[in-house]
C-alpha cells in the first residue's frame, strides 16, 4: 500500500523579514513607519495605563509599551 503524500504549508514568514521586505522595496515606507511610529508615540502618551493594558491587550505593560515606542522614535530621529 502506497504511502500517503503528506502536504506541508509552507511557514509564514516572520514579521520582522516582512517588514524588511517592504522598507527595502519601497522608497516611500521608511517616511510612512516614522510617521506611524511618530502617532503611535503621541497615542500612547496620551493614553492612560488601562486604556493601554487593553489596547496591548494586556501582552506588554504599559511603561514597556511607551518605551519600546519611544526608543524606536528616538532611534529614527537620531535623538536621545
């Protein structure tokens, strides 16, 4: 009796090469993610601890979330 073929999806390709993908393929991308990133910012300051934890759902502490966005703005902005 022949062996059945099993079929394998191919895995997803991680978040990190696809965003890589777009920012090396399109001239226009890096001006949009520090402008997005800018907003992102502006939102989370804004935004009080609650309204954060759920809009994280709960995944990343407030303070941690404000501070992973703000390193990246910096970084971008080549400011401290």
């Amino acid at each position: 009796m022949p062996r059945e073929k099993k079929t394998t999806e191919p895995k997803p390709i991680p978040i990190d090469k696809r965003i890589k993908r777009v920012l090396d393929d399109s001239w226009i991308a890096p001006v949009y993610f520090n402008a997005a990133i800018t907003e992102l910012l502006n939102k989370f300051n804004t935004m009080s601890d609650e309204e954060l934890s759920k809009y994280m759902e709960g995944l990343i502490a407030p303070t941690t979330a404000r501070a992973h966005v703000k390193e990246i703005y910096n970084r971008l902005n080549n400011s401290k």
